[in-house]
C-alpha cells in the first residue's frame, strides 16, 4: 500500500512542459475596461460599425450582469479592471510563406510541437494559430479556398465576408447568454471563422491553435463555424500558455451552426498552465461553447481532453433544434494539483427524433477537485427523444474530490432518457492482478488510467489522440508509462 | 404555464411580520427550549426569504405563489367539534399500532391513552413534554435542523409549539408500530406548523408510521419538522404516507441523525396531493451505519410531488442506498433531487441511488437532479436516473399471452411501483400500500378510505 502511495505521490506530482515565454514584442493596451477601451479595440481592429455596436451593446448588458457564483469551485473574486484586453504580437504577419515569420514566433509553435511547416502536407492539418488573442497564421487557405470553404481569422472574416458575420454571429450563444460570454462579446479580439458551403466535405482537419504569452491579459477569442447543408468539417482546438504567477483569465466564445444534414466534430485538447504545485497562478479557462443542429438531420460532436487551467468551467452544449438531429459530449477532464473543473455539457431536445449521448470520464489526483454538470432537457414537442449519459470518476489518492451535478427535465413522455455515474478507486485487485502478470505498480495505473479514458480519446481524431494520450502522462504520470 | 407575480419580498415580510405581531402568542405556554430559538430563527428565515426558482434546492418547486395566499395561522390549540377518534379510524387490517392523532399540528387533546407501551418509553405532545419533561427535550431539540440553511426549516422553528414527541430509552424493543396521523380540518385556509421529535436510544428498536391526511377541502399550507434520533445498534423505520387534497401544500422537512451500527429505514409514499415538497437528510456520524430511503409518488391533475434528499456520509463504513420512483399523470409535474455526499475520510463507503420515473402524458414533466459529491477515493458511489415509459417489450409478452392491454399496463405499473414497496418491513403496511397502489393506478382512490369521511 505504501509503495502504491508513493507511486501515485510521483505520478501526480508531474511537471508542466509548456511554460516557456515567447519573447517578442507586444502591442498592448492599459489594463482596465470602459466604453472607450472597447472603441480602441474596435477601432485597432478597423471594424465596421454593426461589430461596434455589437460590442457596446454587449459591455452594456455586461456591467449590468454579476459574476455567477453557482459552480462547485473556490476561487478568489476577479478585478476586472486589472486585465489588459487586448495583446497583439507587434509585428502583425501577413505573411506569404514562413521564411518571413518572426523567429521568436516560429520557435515558439516549434517549441508547441505544432507542425506549422511542410510536416503540415503530412498530418494534413490547416492551422490557423492565435497567440494572445491575435490570429497570426492561416495555413493551407488556398487548398480550402478552391472548395469554397472559408477558414480565415476573425478579423478578417469581418472584413471580407461581413454579412455571414453578422447573420450568423450570436446566433447560438446570444450576448446576455452569461457573463463571460457577454465580456467577450464586448471584448473579443480575434478568433477563427469557418464556414463550409453546400455539400462540401472539408478534405482535412481544420485547427486552431491558442496561446496566452502576455503577462497580465486576458484572452478572449471567438470562434464561428457554420456548416452550411449537407457539409461536414472536423475542427480541432489546442491551447497552451507560458508559467506565470498570477492567474490569467481565458474567456472565449465558440459558435457551431449546422444546417441541413450538416456534420461538425469538434475536438479540444485543452493544456492551459495549470499553476504551480500549491496552486499558484493558472489560467482561469471560462469558456462558452455551444452548436445549433438548426437543420434537420444534422450532428454536433463535442469531445475535449481538459487536463491543463488551474480553473476549468465550461459546458460544451448542443441545441437540437431540427428534426432528427444528433449531438454528441465525449470528455476527459483531468485535475492534479491544486485544479479545479467544473465540467459538463447542455443537451436541449426541442426537435422530433433527437437522439444526444454524453460519456464524461473524470479523473482526480492531488488535491483536486472534478465536477460533472450536465443538463438534458426534453422539449414537450420533442418526441421520441432519446438520450444516454455516462459520467464516471476516478479518484487517485484521499485528498481530492469528485463530484456529479447532473440535471434531468422531461416534459415528453416518449423521450428515454438515461443517467448513470460512478465513482471509484484503482482497485487494488485490478493492480494486484497486473503485478501478478510482471506488470509494475506504475505501468500498471497508467494503463488503467489509459484504458479508462479510451473510449472517450478513440473519438478524437488521430494526430490529436497521441497528442491527448501525451498529455493524460504528462498530467497525471509522470515517471509512469 | 401561467404564473402570476409574485412580489418575493412582500411574501416574506408578511411571515416575518407575522412572527412579529404574534410573538406574545407564540410565547405563551410554550417552553422555554421552544421559545429560545425563536428570534434567531425567524432572522435565519429573513435572510432567505420564502424560496422561490432561483433559490438552486427549489428550482422545481416555487413557493412564492403557495405561500403568497392567504391563510390563518394556527398558534392555539384549537377545539374540534367532533371526536377525531369517531370520525377517523384508519382501518387498514390487521395493522396493530399505537395510534395518536394530531390536529392542524397538534396534539388531540382527546387522544386516547397509549396503553402497553414498554417501560420508560414516552410518547405524546411535544408542547406538553416540553414543559414536563425538559430534561429528555432540550439534547435533541433543533440539534440538526438547527443547521439547515433551509429558510422553511428556519421558519418551522420560529412558530413550532407542538407536534409529536417520541422518546425510546436505551435496550427497549416496541414491536407495535407507532402510528402518528397528521388531519388536517378546517373551514377555511389555515397554516399550520408541526414539529416532531423522535429519539431512540442505545440498542432500541421501534417504527413510526406518518399518515398525512386531509378531512376537508380547504387550502392549507402545512410546514412540518421531525427529527430523528437514532441511536447506537438502534434499528428504526419510519414510513410517511400522504394522502391529501389537491388544495393541500405540504413541505416536510426530516432530518436523521444516525449513530454507529444503527439501520435506519425510511421511505414516503405519496398518493395523492396537491403540493409536496419532501427534504430529507440524513447524517450518517457513527461508522458501520445504514440507511435504506425509499420513495414513491403517484401524480395527477396538477399536482406537484418534489422529494429532496441528502444523504451524509460523514464516517467511514457506511451504507446507503436510496430508491425514488414516479409515476406521473395528466398535468403534474415531478422533482426529484438526491443528493449524496461523502466527506473527506469517510472511507469504504458505498453509497447508491436510484431515481425511475414513468410519464404517462405530455404535459406530465419531470425533473430530476442526482448529485454526487464526493471527497474520499476508498468508495463506490453511484446514481442512475432514467425517465422513460413503460416497456414496450414486456407489453407485448404480456399481450401475447391474452392480457389486454390496460391490464398489462396496470400489472406493469404495479410491478413498478412493487419493488419499492416491497422494501417495507412492516407486513400489514405492506400489503395495505400495494393494495391502495393499485386502487391508485385504477383511478378509484381518491383519497385513504375512511378519509373521505369529514
């Protein structure tokens, strides 16, 4: 038992292997938030006036919201005012090929083990890569631009396809949704935008890639992707930050549209800088993400790794609006240390044949805490609905938590729905049983961890799952594996 | 859905206004240990206020527009016109007990003397004993609800002046159950406020059965409180059937404090009603300790049956398992919230829960809220939910086999609701509980038989 104690002390006692800071030179603004910072943003950004008023409307809405204080987390209160909103690498890029990109930046995605270069061709991946809220790399938009699809950032899709922002923008995660996605409604500064036309089918991955490198910002990004009809993407989204001491607040906003028949598979690994060992510093990762199945027939899949934030809280939600629609919540959330996630998703059946599946895999090491939140709502027009959910925990070691918050509201009496959680330990006969085969104490959990967390990795897609098996030894192993 | 406005505030002064018009009253013969908590309580419950959806534990059920009617309150014992004892005779067969009946939330005065009760065991008013016997009261009294944060509970103990006492010395065995009957009899809308005290001691067993009950049509609003003591190697049962008007609104809030080796067994059957809201909590503060709840509510029209639980494993080696299953019809609307928590060292615990819930039409809703926490990893610890309907499959082989359809239904349903009733461990009450089941599920039970008689 004591041996089995010290292994768990080594395995979770991991070390985070991002925390490098890039040096290169920042265009930043005063910290603190008013109307006037808003502009200045707007305004750097050159944007029309419909973002504009946009934004105002939403700081407007904002400063009269409070800060939710409903979530199974400890933390200490905000200042808002002491974070700076918008940080841009100086050198804006527009770059042509990479021979032009700043050193200090290529270094930094060679550091991220992002495959920026002609390693590209061969994972097939086109990144669009945004550090400090700045989007400062597109790769592969002409291999996309052929089929009509439109992969660009934020900024420029504002520019360039104006009306698809405004149409669709806010359309699933409306301004007064909650705090944080009315702050980063007012406060956005870049992101990505996607849209896949009629009845294209994107050849390859789409990624974004994140990084927080200022000290003292936030950062605060907005996704958008539409998936026009019959259309299909797979979108993947990576995030890691250098080690600082203070907390640093994350606060993004992703949009999923999905038309008729459309398909989007979104996939997160999400790496933030956890905070040291006694739970200094860490990104505080409050995002809202959320799709629309608008069309009938179409399909929304979430599935995200979380192991990094010192603060993880966020609900990846499907709205199943058009008739037969699918949504899907696949996570792993990993918490070691001083971490705390409060985790889940929202599947809202409103459509006839709805069908929405959650398996959430939670492992707690440390001191940690892991929640589960979940709601599933049957619309009473939803008939026929059907849903199943799955939340297990594992808790490594007596001084963490895990915990489960799901909420069920039915209001159909043709909908199936189905809740199940556990919460276990590694057994010890299962460790006993692995030792007994010449299976190590060590090698032993890493595998039972693994095996655990499988069928939810199995879905992401496969440059991602050896990443996301990387970061689950990382997180919790350690010296095991 | 309409809903009228409630001015959140307005109701909850007009409680605490009333508390404070009515502070002589509520002093007066009351004892001292009542009447000690009563200003910090009544400032416990301003701070809340009545709770309405934003309040999270009552999310599902709003109580601003219950509390916002009008009602009288009842803070005197107040003469009843006719004998109770004539009137209503609960007659299920060869059910033996001990029976006391309370009236609006107090004691019948007219009750009749508990004859071949075991020595040193005391049972009857809480206001009486109160006073007589202080010494087996003031341990127990408010110990746990006293920690509630629930503003309800807090605005029970500000108003109590009676209800039903209970107290089992240590090594006696009432094998008799005890029968407490809660009727509530009006001619117009009166709130009533009910506290109950239940200590066992050491090694003792016995078993109390709540019957909720109303002899007339009227609103009411009933706030009840029992707490129950449960002590080491002691074995308890206490059943709660309600069966009241579509006007009634019951909140029913019991607290079980469990000492070592103890077993407890609780469950509520809810037949008919027309508010319920049902907390539970049970604290689980000596090892080896088990808990079985059981719950069960048939709905209709609007009703709305909201059952709460929190189960606390505060010790190591504990066992619970709690079982809730609805069956909703027609309007109503179901909550169910479990809640189970497993403090920090409270190892090689297992904790389960189950929540089933069957809707027969769409305007019929149910809501259901399991919770997990859970801060020591020796465990095993699960919930499952489902909503669903009635197996289209067993439908079928029964159908198969020349049952009709209705028929089918009407034995699956029952088989449904049987699993949870075949946890009671008081035979008579069994068979009476399946019996008035399946009367329910027919349609033909409005009420408890001799009930409807008023």
């Amino acid at each position: 038992m004591e041996e089995q104690d010290k292994i768990l002390e080594e395995v979770t006692s991991g070390e985070y292997k991002f925390g490098f800071v890039s040096d290169f030179e920042m265009d930043t603004i005063p910290k603190g938030l008013n109307e006037d910072v808003i502009r200045i943003i707007s305004e750097k950004k050159g944007e029309p006036d419909f973002m504009l008023q946009f934004r105002l409307d939403a700081f407007r809405k904002w400063q009269k919201m409070k800060m939710p204080d409903w979530a199974y987390l400890k933390m200490a209160p905000i200042d808002f005012q002491e974070i700076i909103y918008y940080a841009a690498p100086k050198t804006k890029p527009q770059y042509e090929s990479l021979d032009e990109v700043d050193p200090e930046l290529l270094e930094t995605f060679n550091k991220l083990g992002i495959p920026l270069e002609e390693q590209k061709m061969l994972a097939g991946v086109a990144v669009d890569a945004v550090i400090d809220s700045v989007s400062v790399k597109t790769t592969f938009k002409e291999t996309l631009a052929e089929k009509g699809i439109i992969f660009c950032s934020f900024s420029e899709a504002v520019k360039e396809h104006p009306d698809l922002v405004q149409k669709y923008l806010g359309m699933s995660v409306p301004v007064t949704d909650n705090f944080f996605a009315a702050l980063n409604s007012a406060v956005f500064s870049d992101g990505s935008f996607c849209y896949i036309p009629k009845g294209v089918r994107c050849p390859m991955e789409l990624s974004t890639y994140f990084r927080i490198n200022a000290a003292g910002t936030g950062q605060f990004e907005r996704t958008l992707i539409i998936a026009d009809d019959d259309s299909y993407v797979s979108y993947l989204e990576g995030c890691t930050a250098p080690m600082r001491d203070e907390n640093q607040l994350h606060a993004a906003v992703v949009e999923i549209i999905a038309l008729e028949r459309a398909e989007v598979k979104y996939s997160t690994v999400q790496n933030w800088y956890p905070g040291d060992k006694n739970g200094k510093g860490g990104v505080y990762n409050f995002v809202t993400k959320r799709g629309v199945c608008r069309g009938e027939s179409s399909k929304i899949s979430w599935t995200q790794v979380e192991t990094g934030s010192a603060i993880t809280w966020k609900y990846p939600s499907c709205i199943l609006l058009g008739d037969n629609s699918v949504g899907e919540f696949n996570s792993v959330a990993v918490t070691n240390n001083h971490q705390q996630a409060d985790t889940g998703t929202k599947m809202i059946h409103i459509g006839k044949n709805t069908k929405s599946t959650i398996v959430s895999k939670g492992i707690s090491a440390g001191k940690s805490d892991n929640a589960y939140r979940g709601l599933v709502k049957v619309m009473p027009g939803a008939t026929n609905a059907r849903n199943f959910s799955q939340c297990d925990s594992l808790l490594l070691g007596s001084t963490c938590g895990a915990h489960t918050f799901p909420y069920i509201e039915v209001g159909n009496k043709t909908a199936v729905v189905e809740h199940e959680a556990t919460t276990s330990k590694i057994g010890e006969d299962q460790i006993f049983y692995c030792n007994q085969r010449g299976i190590s104490t060590e090698d032993a959990i890493g595998m039972i961890v693994n095996g655990y967390a499988k069928e939810v990795l199995n879905k992401l897609p496969m440059e991602f799952a050896v990443e996301a098996q990387k970061l689950l030894q990382i997180s919790l192993e350690g010296s095991v594996g | 859905m309409t809903q009228t406005v409630v001015n959140k505030i307005a109701v909850s002064e007009k409680y605490t206004s009333l508390f404070q018009v009515n502070r002589e009253l509520l002093d007066e013969g009351s004892s001292p240990l009542l009447n000690r908590m009563r200003d910090v309580a009544i400032k416990r419950f301003e701070k809340v206020g009545v709770p309405g959806f934003k309040n999270e534990d009552y999310k599902y059920t709003n109580l601003e527009r219950v509390f916002d009617k009008e009602y009288r309150p009842v803070f005197q014992y107040e003469k009843v016109d006719v004998d109770l004892n004539e009137v209503f005779r609960c007659d299920v067969p060869q059910l033996n007990t001990f029976t006391v009946l309370l009236i609006n939330g107090w004691f019948y005065a007219r009750n009749q003397q508990l004859s071949g009760l075991p020595d040193g065991v005391v049972a009857g008013s809480l206001a009486q004993l109160a006073n007589e016997r202080p010494e087996l009261v003031q341990d127990y009294l408010n110990r746990q609800a006293g920690l509630s944060d629930d503003p309800l509970v807090a605005l029970n103990t500000a108003f109590a002046k009676d209800g039903f006492f209970l107290y089992v010395p240590d090594h006696v065995v009432i094998e008799k159950p005890i029968q407490v009957i809660n009727l509530m009899r009006s001619e117009d809308a009166v709130f009533a406020t009910q506290r109950n005290l239940i200590i066992i001691g050491k090694n003792s067993q016995a078993k109390v059965i709540f019957c909720d009950h109303t002899l007339s049509a009227c609103d009411f609003l009933v706030n009840n409180v029992t707490e129950v003591f449960v002590g080491r190697d002691a074995v308890v049962d206490v059943y709660t059937i309600q069966s009241q008007s579509n006007n009634a609104n019951t909140v029913n809030s019991s607290f079980f404090k469990q000492a070592e080796n103890s077993n407890l067994l609780t469950g509520t059957a809810t037949l008919h009603g027309g508010l319920i809201r049902n907390n539970l909590k049970v604290s689980m503060d000596g090892e080896h300790a088990e808990a079985k709840v059981l719950g069960m509510s048939f709905t209709d029209k609007r009703q709305h049956v909201d059952n709460f639980t929190n189960i606390e494993h505060n010790k190591a080696h504990c066992l619970s398992n709690q079982l809730y299953k609805n069956v909703l019809d027609e309007d109503s609307v179901g909550a169910f919230t479990g809640r189970i928590h497993v403090a920090r060292d409270a190892q090689k615990t297992n904790a389960f829960q189950r929540n089933n819930n069957v809707l027969l039409t769409d305007s019929a809703k149910m809501n259901t809220k399991p919770q997990l926490i859970i801060d020591a990893d020796d465990v095993k610890c699960s919930h499952g939910a489902t909503v669903g309907q009635i197996d289209e499959e067993a439908l079928f082989y029964l159908r198969a086999r020349g049952i009709n359809e209705p028929d089918a239904r009407l034995m699956l349903m029952n088989a449904f609701a049987h699993e949870v009733i075949q946890e009671i461990r008081v035979e008579p009450l069994r068979d009476r509980i399946d019996e008035l089941v399946d009367k329910r599920l027919r349609g033909e039970l409005a009420r408890c038989h001799s009930c409807d008689r008023s």
